[in-house]
C-alpha cells in the first residue's frame, strides 16, 4: 500500500484546501488564502498518496504561545481510513507547546475534548442584509482603516486576539475586493470592521467595536459596498450586545461553530468582539 505523506502546502494546494472548504459548505472567502499564507507560510500540510492529495490541516503559529487548527479536511471517499488522524497529530505536534484554538463543527466537541480542548463558546453565523434605514452614528465617524496609522490598526486588534499579528492584518485588510471600515472618535478606534468576497453570502470579519451602534454603522457601511448581496457574520455567543443586535437588524443564525482551546481561554475584550475573523485563523 502507498504511504501517506505529509509535506509543507503549495500555493496550490492551498488554493484547493479553499476549495474543500467551499465544498463543505464553509463558505470561505474568495482570496483569504493569500492572508493566511502570510500569517504563517509553513502553517499549512497536506497529505498525499501516490501523490494525490487526500486531506490537509493548517497549523498556524502566532507570536510565541498560541496556534491555531483549521482546514481540518479529509476527502469523502477515504473518510475513516486513519488520514485524518495522522493529519490531526502532524498538526498539533507543530503547535506543541503552545494554547491552540479552534472553531469546530458543534458535533465534533466530544472529539475535541479527547485531544485535549474544552469549549470556550460558540460561534453563530447570522445572515442577512441589514436595512436602508438611517443609522446613528453621533460621536463617531467612519473612515477608510487604510488611511488609519497601521501600528494603531495592530494595536486595537491585539485587545480582541491572544497575540499580534500584523502581517496577516496588513494582507487581510488590503486584498483586492474588501472593504476595511474603522469608526474613529477624537482620533481614538472605536471599531474596524472587514467585508470579502465569498461564494456565497459576503462575510465580514473581524467586527470589533466599543458599542453595539458602532457596530451596526460598520455593519451597513460595509453592507453598501457589496451591494445586491446578502452578508454574514460569525458572533461570538457570549457577548449578548452581538447576538441581539443581529437579530435587530433582521439577521438570521444559519451556522454554528464550537471555539475551543487547549489551555485557558485568551484574556481579549469579548465584550467588543462583534465577530471573529474567520474559522480557519481565529
């Protein structure tokens, strides 16, 4: 029998490992690859027999003690034959050491706490396209977050994410066909939010802002720039301002996720965090 061998992702396997996402039913974003490839070239595997790829796992690092699971993906037609376990330890062994995270589907959690996480909360998926309707947005205004002095844009991130990571956010807010929205008060952030293209409903992620009305001013801004296109976004379960505003604005939960960690849950500023980033990078 062919051995399965592990290696180091191309770029066009990370290309296909977008596509296996796109296949169940994960709804990436059309370029999110080109930032992840940024956030840590060396983070993604992929197995091969007889040089045909059967499944992948990125195990991206960030600064010195956190990493990150995600792509965890193994083709259909050789589900349950060991590949996806022999990916799953070549994964955490290059995060050995470190608090690693996750988003997984609620189903797998038992399998999870096996290796070693514990459930921090959920993520709910609400879809929807938010009103015409005027929006407040007394104390505030929005601008370009490229236009905003990058140190600045690294540090309010750092409040929500367990560690800095600039490189990924420089590509991650600059990709051709986003938008990058930050709400601004006396030259203070008090918001940033991001919108990409998917082949499906467009996703904003991160949201971050210190008010649920800063947080519907990005929304609908962010909104009218993919117009005729519905909108999603991944909130975080336990800050309730996040779930009720997205029922307010006439959003609708479609998917769940489990965030999960192996050690104590990263001190960040949940109460601001509006919506994660994405389910493969946190």
């Amino acid at each position: 029998m062919a051995e399965f061998e592990i290696r180091n992702a191309s770029a066009r396997d990370i290309a296909l490992m977008r596509d296996w996402a796109e296949e169940e039913g994960w709804n990436p974003g059309d370029s999110d690859r080109h930032a992840f490839a940024v956030a840590d070239p060396a983070g993604f595997l992929v197995g091969r027999r007889s040089g045909e790829p059967l499944g992948c796992i990125s195990a991206v690092r960030y600064g010195v003690g956190s990493g990150f699971i995600g792509f965890y993906i193994t083709r259909p037609s050789v589900r349950g034959q060991g590949y996806g376990m022999q990916l799953w330890r070549a994964g955490m062994a290059r995060l050995d050491g470190r608090v690693v995270g996750l988003d997984g589907v609620v189903d797998q959690q038992d399998n999870y706490r096996r290796s070693g996480f514990s459930h921090a909360w959920n993520n709910i998926r609400f879809e929807g396209a938010p009103g015409a309707g005027a929006v407040r947005s007394e104390g505030f205004a929005l601008v370009d977050a490229g236009t905003i002095p990058f140190g600045q844009l690294t540090a309010y991130d750092r409040r929500f994410f367990p560690e800095t990571r600039g490189g990924f956010l420089a590509a991650w807010t600059s990709l051709p066909g986003r938008t990058a929205v930050a709400a601004l008060h006396e030259g203070e952030l008090r918001g940033l939010g991001v919108i990409r293209p998917c082949s499906g409903a467009s996703r904003i992620g991160p949201l971050y802002a210190d008010a649920p009305d800063v947080a519907a001013a990005l929304i609908h801004s962010l909104a009218a720039s993919a117009p005729g296109t519905a909108v999603a976004v991944d909130v975080p379960d336990h800050n309730k301002a996040a779930t009720d505003l997205m029922q307010e604005l006439g959003f609708v939960p479609t998917f769940e996720t489990a965030r999960m960690y192996t050690g104590p849950v990263p001190e960040i500023d949940g109460r601001g965090l509006f919506g994660i980033t994405s389910l493969e990078l946190g």
